[in-house]
C-alpha cells in the first residue's frame, strides 16, 4: 500500500480526525421580500404569501441540511436572512452582495437586486474573502445575433474562500442564461419581435445559446487562472441551465478532456455524483428541474481533482450526492421553488 493510500485509511480510521460536512445548491425562485416589486410584470408577494414561500424554503432546506449552501435567484439579502433564521443557521454567515439591504452598499444602496436576481451563500465557515465575477476576459467575447457585442455577465457569478476546517476552498455559486428564447427589447423594455412567429423563436433561442456559451467560456477562463499549477481546491455550484454532458456545460467543465490528456486534471471540474465514493442508484434517477414537462438535472455540483478521491493531489472526496426534488411533484403553483436541491456530502483528509 503506498503512503498516500495509507494516510488516508488512516485518517479514515480516526472518528475524531473525520472533516466532514455538506454543501448544496438551490434555485430559489425568485426569492423577494413580501410588497417589493421584483419585475416590473410580476405581482410583489403579499405577506401571507412570503411567509408560505418561506416555510416551504425551510422544509426544503431542512431535508438537505447542509453546511453551506450556494443559491440564485434572490431578490434581497433580508430575505435569505429570514430563511437561514429559520432552518436554525442563525450563526451562519449570509452573503448576497448583489441583493444588499443595507444602505451603506455600494452595490445597492439598500434597495436589493435590481433588473436580474443575485447569486448568495449561506456558510457556517468562515468567509475569508469574495469576490463577484462582472466582466469577461475578452476571450469569451462573442456577437449575439441582432443584438451586439455580449461582454459581461448578466448575473454575475459569486465567488468566496472559505475555511473549512482549516482548509482554503475556493466556493463558486452560478446561474447562467436560461434556455428561454432571447427576444428583442428597446431601451424602455417594449418587445420588439413577436413571440408567436416560430421563425424569430429559433432566432432568438440561438441568441441565448450564444449568451449562455459566452458565460460559460467566461467562468471557464477564471477557473482555469484559479487551478492551473495549483493544489487549491474550488467547488462550482449553481445553475447552469443545461444538462451536465451538454455543450455548454462541458464548456465550463472540460471532463471530458481528461480521458485524452491527463494533464488536464488539473484544471478540469468533475461532477461530483460521478466521482462519489459511495455511488449508488441516486444518480441514475435524479432530476432537479421540470423542462416543458421533461425531467432534468440543471443544478450542478462540480469539484476540482482535489476532491477525486484517486487522485495523488486528493484533500477529500465526495462520498455521496443526494437530490431533494419531491416537491417537484406537486403543482406549480404549490412549489416553493420550481428547482430541487443538490447536495454532496464531503470529507477532508
């Protein structure tokens, strides 16, 4: 047995030596404070109906019981406060810059997010620092079709250090462009195409391809500045509007690399629930998301080669991915949020 090999039965051996804990991903579905116009064409939440959208937040969240969570779709910062209140993370720390209520942010100025939902993290770890990723490396410039020149994210992506058991681990939370079509707007928001003539629908699908493809390629090129000659280990988190094998997914990722250039483990992501340990029927089954009535998991929860538990630069392993999605069974209208939890549950050697 090599030395590698026989530290970590070691360390496996040890309950008291064991760093495990639990980190998930949840689209909240337009998660706003109750009276506050979020889209200017969406009703604000009335009280009652705030107070049930929470509840349902925290029995769902409360089945995933996780250490950290990396969520989208929040409109303000009191609101992911109420809910990590609730589930009983009150010393947990809430970060949401783009969603600030506090009147001294610079981001805000107190009034939330604004146009587009934020990206947040709720950690019982200490955050060493953040950051948000805005603009792209021009490298992953690209012309929408009709519309110009797309250089910067329109939901920027969350990123923060966290000490986890005394281990800096780089947490990234992400929602990139949905698959909806793109369509036209002037300055004051007015649509400008119709949505009824299929023509301009696959016109305007193509645009979000080309935005979500630029995203990706964006937070790709910051990954790999991240990882590239590095034992720094960082988990990628969020949704990313598209199945894990699909092209714009694997854009971000590059797994699939891997299998002809070894060496690009280094700066690869792997899906956790294909590099769990304890890999089970789960996977086959899950879904996170009701496509046009087609189940699919979007919500993805990536790591980097130091979580792949053989390989010789490992700090820890992924020994099972869960899915919480029951809710997704009941009517829209009844859901909390129309995504399902992922959750992974990680041990540090």
């Amino acid at each position: 047995m090599s030395n590698h090999a026989s530290n970590r039965q070691r360390s496996h051996s040890t309950p008291h030596a064991d760093k495990i804990f639990h980190i998930a991903t949840c689209n909240l579905l337009n998660f706003a404070l109750p009276n506050r116009i979020y889209y200017d064409n969406m009703q604000a939440y009335r009280p009652e109906q705030y107070d049930a959208k929470l509840q349902g937040l925290a029995n769902l969240f409360g089945q995933a019981h996780a250490d950290i969570f990396a969520v989208q779709e929040v409109w303000d910062e009191q609101a992911l406060q109420d809910l990590t209140d609730k589930i009983g993370l009150s010393d947990a720390k809430v970060l949401v810059p783009m969603a600030s209520n506090d009147v001294n942010s610079d981001l805000t100025e107190g009034r939330g997010a604004s146009k587009t939902p934020a990206q947040g993290i709720i950690s019982r770890f200490p955050i060493i620092d953040w950051q948000l990723l805005t603009a792209f490396d021009e490298r992953a410039y690209i012309e929408v079709p009709d519309a110009g020149l797309y250089t910067a994210f329109n939901r920027p992506p969350l990123i923060a250090t966290l000490d986890i058991f005394g281990e800096s681990v780089t947490v990234i939370s992400a929602h990139l462009k949905s698959k909806r079509p793109h369509y036209l707007r002037d300055d004051d928001g007015r649509l400008l195409e119709d949505y009824d003539d299929p023509m301009l629908r696959v016109r305007a699908k193509l645009r979000s391809l080309c935005m979500r493809a630029a995203e990706a390629a964006a937070l790709r090129i910051f990954i790999i500045n991240k990882l590239k000659n590095t034992r720094h280990p960082l988990m990628l988190l969020g949704d990313m509007n598209d199945v894990t094998n699909s092209v714009t997914t694997q854009l971000l990722a590059e797994t699939s690399e891997v299998i002809y250039d070894k060496s690009m483990r280094d700066v690869a992501l792997f899906d956790a629930a294909r590099v769990q340990t304890h890999y089970g029927w789960m996977h086959d089954v899950a879904y996170t998301h009701l496509y046009q009535g087609m189940p699919e998991v979007i919500d993805q929860l990536f790591v980097s080669e130091e979580f792949v538990s053989d390989s010789k630069f490992a700090k820890g392993q992924v020994m099972r991915v869960d899915y919480f999605n029951d809710h997704l069974k009941a009517e829209y209208f009844e859901r909390a949020t129309d995504h399902g939890i992922v959750r992974a549950k990680i041990e540090l050697f």
